[in-house]
C-alpha cells in the first residue's frame, strides 16, 4: 500500500516544526531574540555560569556559531563573558539582569507559541506527545 506525504514522519515533522518556527517567531519578536537565541539563555539559566565551550555542547552546536550566538546576546545586553577564575583561556558566560528578564517573558511568550501549536489537542494528548518527542531525541 502507497501511502501520502502528508502521512508520513518526515513530512509531519518538517510542518509541524514550521509551524512552532512561526509561531516561536512572532511570540519572541517583542523581546529581540529569536528561538536559538532563547535557547542559549535557557542553558545558560539551567546551570552554574558554563564555559562557552560547555554552553556549546550543551546546544549540540560547533564552537563558531556559539560565538556569533554569544555575540548578538552580549549585544543586546543580555550575556556577559568573562575569563574563568583559573583558567583565563576560558570565558564564562553569566545572564546579566537584563537577560534574566526577558528570558522569563520570552519563556511565557514561547510557552504560549506551544499551547497555540497543541491547541487541536487535549492537554493530555499535548503531554503524551511532548513525551513521546523526548523518547525519540532521548534516544538519539
């Protein structure tokens, strides 16, 4: 049996994902940040003061594009670098007040983007579906 495009994974994926780009997208312009950009205060938030390097790993993305990401936060006056007591070759990289806040309403504008995304579904069938998403890249 042949089935459509429409039914299959990665077409579901890749238009489902679209979507959550679009709706992330407008949720955050208010903020001037974007959905990486979210995510790198959300890692820096989850920890104590990571390294870039860590950071980096965390993100799963290549040294350079951590730089720029940093870059445009510490522009936006939302990060600062500092050299790592001990090892001054490392920077670490803190959230400033600035960045504390609007991590928290960027974070309640993305939350909403969610909600809108699942809103087709019952908020158990939205909880089933985040955790059979975090299945598969768990297993990744």
């Amino acid at each position: 049996m042949v089935s459509s495009a429409s039914s299959r994974l990665g077409y579901l994926f890749k238009h489902a994902q679209q979507r959550m780009a679009q709706l992330n997208a407008a949720a955050l312009a208010p903020y001037d940040i974007n959905g990486r950009e979210l995510a790198v205060l959300l890692v820096l938030s989850d920890h104590e003061p990571p390294s870039q390097q860590q950071a980096a790993d965390r993100l799963g993305v290549d040294r350079t594009t951590m730089v720029a990401l940093l870059d445009a936060l510490e522009t936006k006056g939302l990060v600062t670098r500092r050299p790592q007591a001990g090892d001054r070759r490392r920077n670490v990289v803190e959230l400033t007040p600035k960045g504390q806040q609007v991590l928290h309403d960027a974070t309640a504008a993305s939350d909403q983007a969610e909600r809108e995304l699942t809103s087709a579904l019952t908020k158990q069938e939205a909880r089933q579906l985040r955790t059979l998403l975090q299945a598969i890249v768990e297993e990744s």
